[in-house]
C-alpha cells in the first residue's frame, strides 16, 4: 500500500472564509500517483473546518448567516472562552462545519458527487493555518 501526506498552507485576509481546495487536493492526488483508495483532507485548527459542498456564492452567504444566527461573534463576552481570547464562536463554526472530509480515489480521480467540492473554512483568519491532505491505497 501507498500513502501519501501533505500540508496545505492558507492564511486568510478575513476573519471568515471559504476556499474551494479541490484543485490542490486533486494536486496532490496526481503527485501520490494512487489510482484506488482514500483520501484525508482536515484541518489541523480547532477554528477552521474542511467540508463539501457546492460552489455557489449565495450559499456560501447562506452559510455565513446561518453560523452567525447559531453562534454569533459578537459581542465577544458572551462566551466563558473569551478571556483570552476572542475565538468562541470560531470553536462553535468549526463543530457545526466539521473537521475533516474522506473521498474515494477511483481510477485516479476524486470520486465526488456532481457538484461537490471540497472547501477549507476559515472561522478565526489572518494567520497561516493548516491543512492535512493524507492518501492511502495504490
Ligand atoms: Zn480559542
């Protein structure tokens, strides 16, 4: 078996983003040279998410209202994690969004569903942060 790993820099200019990473996963997919098998995308912060879905500029909106009505940012002192720092809702965004995603690697391509992409959010930006892209198979 092959395995592969590689990590993904991004340092936002907000607070909160979406990237659509699927190119550079694709990349990487091309660069491990497994045909069957898996691929590991997360992030490696409790403040940012890797997730899939539709690149569409109204749902990423929707997405961002949607968080911001589950766990505004501010005002800031309405979370005990605020005390040093200012990132609660960060942590909260990133539960509801999720960690990481797996896709199936078939015949040498991500096997997505037709408009999925994989995205990298960013709840807590303007720094580099990380993510792990790990390939298993052959
Ligand atoms: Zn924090």
């Amino acid at each position: 078996m092959k395995s592969y790993r590689k990590e993904l820099w991004f340092e936002t200019k907000n607070r909160r983003e979406f990237i659509n990473i699927t190119p550079q996963v694709e990349e990487c997919l091309r660069e491990s040279q497994i045909k069957e098998g898996l691929v590991l995308c997360n992030a490696m912060h409790i403040t940012a998410s890797v997730f899939i879905n539709d690149d569409e500029s109204g749902l990423h909106h929707d997405f961002e209202v949607f968080l911001e009505k589950l766990a505004p940012e501010k005002p800031h002192s309405q979370y005990k994690h605020n005390v040093f720092e200012d990132n609660a809702d960060a942590h909260l965004k990133r539960t509801i969004m999720g960690r990481e995603v797996v896709v199936a690697v078939t015949d040498g391509k991500l096997d997505l569903g037709p408009w999925e992409q994989i995205f990298y959010g960013e709840f807590d930006g303007k720094r580099p942060k990380r993510v792990l892209v790990k390939i298993i198979g052959e």
